[in-house]
C-alpha cells in the first residue's frame, strides 16, 4: 500500500481546502464544498472564503444567510458552523445524539431528572409564536418548571441539542455585531429536518464520509470522527469502502480516500494563506501534523489565527490597532518574509475595505 508522507497529505489538505489555488466558486458552493465553516466567531468566515476564492465579495456571504440559503447553527463537533440550508437540515437529525450526549457531558449534575423529551416540547412551544429568543431569554422562560439546573445548562441543552435551531442575522454579518437570536430551523428555512432514515441505514452517514474525503481526505477514520464529532460511523464507511481508496501515512495508519481527488505533487508550491481562528483546515483532523507542528497544535483551539507558509502553520496574526500583525512561530527566510508581508498587505486591504494595507511582520 502506497504510503503518503507529512508533506504530501498537507498538499492535499491545501488542495481539497481551496488553499493550494484560490478557486473561481460562487461563496454557497465553496461553503458547500468544505462542508461548513466553524463560525463562532462570527466575522471568522469572510476571512476563510477570502484566502479560498478569487475577488470574493463579503457581501455575498452575508447575501446567503439573509437569504436564507445558509445558515449558523449548533453541527459538527457542537460547535456553531456556517453551512448551507440544505446540509443544515440534512444534517441534523444524524447530530442529535452527539448534540446530547456532549451538552450532558458538561451540564450532566445540573440536568439529573430533567426529561429532555419534557424539556424540548417545552421549548418548541415557546418558540412557537415566531419571535427569535436569545439563549437567556429562552431558559428564563422555562425556568418556573425547571428552577434547580439554572438557566446556562436549560439554554445549552435546549439551543445546542434538543431544538434544531439558526442563529438569526445580523448575527454573523459583514462588519456587524449582533447577539445570538435563535428561531427552530424549520421556521427560518420553510422546511422541516430530515428524519433519520427509516430501516436502518444511514445514508446520511455515507454522505458525510464521502463530503468529508472530498475536502479534507486523505483522512483516516480517527480523523473523521475529530471533525463531526459522531461515534456511529463505522458501518458507514464499510458502506462506501468499496467506493475508496487506501493508502498508508508514515506512522502505518490506513487513509482513505476518493478515488478521483486531487493529491498534488508534493512539491508543488504553496502559497502564503492567513487563516481565521478555528479553521477547519486544521482542526478537522485528530492528527494535525500534515498541517502544524505538535509544538503548535494547541494554537488553534485557543483561537489563535494562522499563517500557513509553504503549507505549515508558519506565524500566527492578528488585527491591532488597524495593523494586521505577524508573528512568526519560526525562522522566515526573506522571501518568506517578503511573501507574508505582501498577503498580510492584501488582508489588511480586504479588512478594511481599501482604506488601510498596512502589515507588521515581528523578526
């Protein structure tokens, strides 16, 4: 079995991550392709279709969730992603039980004798009347029935897990601060969440392990559950495996993959990207070290913003005072400097609509 080393699975990751090129796609069709973008942090997003596609528009992303044709919402991992409508009620049904089982696994003491099918009913009713609710808002309402959890572990349970539900606009607009508004999915989007598949199957399951090898594989099956966080997926790949390939990374782990993605030749070039915080090109794998150093893992799950140089995380960056500021994790050669100075320039400008390019690159 062809064995892919370090190097040539971060091409691509690049690659399949729209890292490698900027891609010519409309903003809804790279969010499709990707599979989402995790979007806690609610500008994050322009920046990760800024460094993926070419002359985006910011507006256009605000556009799709506006519009309805994307949406924010509790998915992968119980984190808020950005996804389009149509995997957002795809989706959502085959997250339930992890949505449950990780809000539990915080609020476990708290929720002890709390019916969760008592307390989703409870909920929808509430939401029923069609005015958006805030997390708070939406536990204080329930609170009379039940006062002991306290109103973080009723919010959490209910807008994370219990009550499929979007993060209204202008939460996540461009340049717009907004607090989260929650109305069900359904009643934002027309239309009800798919149920589970009747008899067994999870055809939802098999979709998702050939949407996840399209943007981030070669992947193995570890990597796979790192990123949507789903136990049950097991028989799902056996379902699809005929349709894979295999290959072996250094450590003698089997990556799968689709048979017709690109692998680059490792090495093809890779330009300088600036990534938001909590990218999923990196976060999207239990073992990250195609991407970043072990010595830098931690970096992105503090929400740290990274710069990939020839295809690693390179630098980390930030915005001060109206300067998007670089700081090295390691030695740059001058062209590299030159190369980071020259994209943070176009990132500055891209933040600032024009009106600022300025860069500050730390030795």
């Amino acid at each position: 079995m062809t064995v892919l080393d370090d190097r040539t699975l971060g091409r691509a990751t690049l690659a399949r991550q729209l890292l490698l090129e900027r891609a010519g796609l409309p903003a809804l069709d790279a969010v499709a392709h990707l599979a989402g973008l995790q979007a806690q942090e609610p500008q994050e997003p322009f920046t990760g279709l800024w460094s993926r596609l070419r002359g985006f528009d910011p507006a256009e992303l605000s556009g799709l969730l506006t519009g309805r044709k994307a949406v924010r919402t509790h998915l992968m991992r119980r984190t808020v992603h950005l996804v389009t409508a149509e995997d957002a009620l795809a989706w959502r049904s085959r997250h339930d039980a992890m949505l449950r089982r990780r809000v539990l696994g915080v609020y476990r003491r708290e929720l002890d004798g709390v019916d969760p099918e008592e307390l989703a009913a409870a909920g929808r009713e509430v939401l029923a009347d069609g005015e958006p609710r805030s997390m708070g808002e939406l536990a204080r309402a329930l609170a009379g029935r039940w006062p002991d959890p306290g109103p973080r572990a009723l919010g959490e349970m209910l807008v994370a897990a219990l009550v499929p539900v979007a993060q209204l606009p202008p939460r996540g607009l461009w340049r717009t601060k907004a607090g989260v508004r929650n109305l069900p999915l359904a009643a934002w989007l027309g239309r009800e969440v798919d149920p589970p598949a009747p008899g067994g199957g999870d055809p939802v399951g098999e979709s998702l392990v050939r949407r996840y090898l399209a943007a981030y594989g070669p992947a193995t099956t570890a990597d796979l559950r790192a990123w949507c966080g789903l136990a049950g997926l097991p028989a799902a790949v056996g379902a699809v495996r005929g349709e894979l390939v295999s290959f072996r990374d250094v450590r003698g782990r089997e990556l799968l993959d689709l048979p017709g993605a690109p692998r680059p030749d490792p090495q093809t070039p890779a330009p300088v990207r600036f990534l938001p915080a909590f990218d999923n090109a990196i976060l999207g794998y239990r073992d990250r070290t195609r991407i970043v150093d072990d010595a830098h893992r931690g970096l992105s799950v503090a929400g740290e913003r990274a710069v990939l140089v020839d295809g690693r995380v390179g630098a980390i960056w930030d915005v001060r005072d109206g300067v998007v500021d670089v700081v090295p994790l390691r030695p740059l050669s001058r062209a590299e400097r030159t190369a980071v100075a020259d994209e943070g320039r176009e990132l500055a400008a891209f933040l600032s609509d024009g009106e600022t390019d300025r860069v500050r690159v730390a030795p």
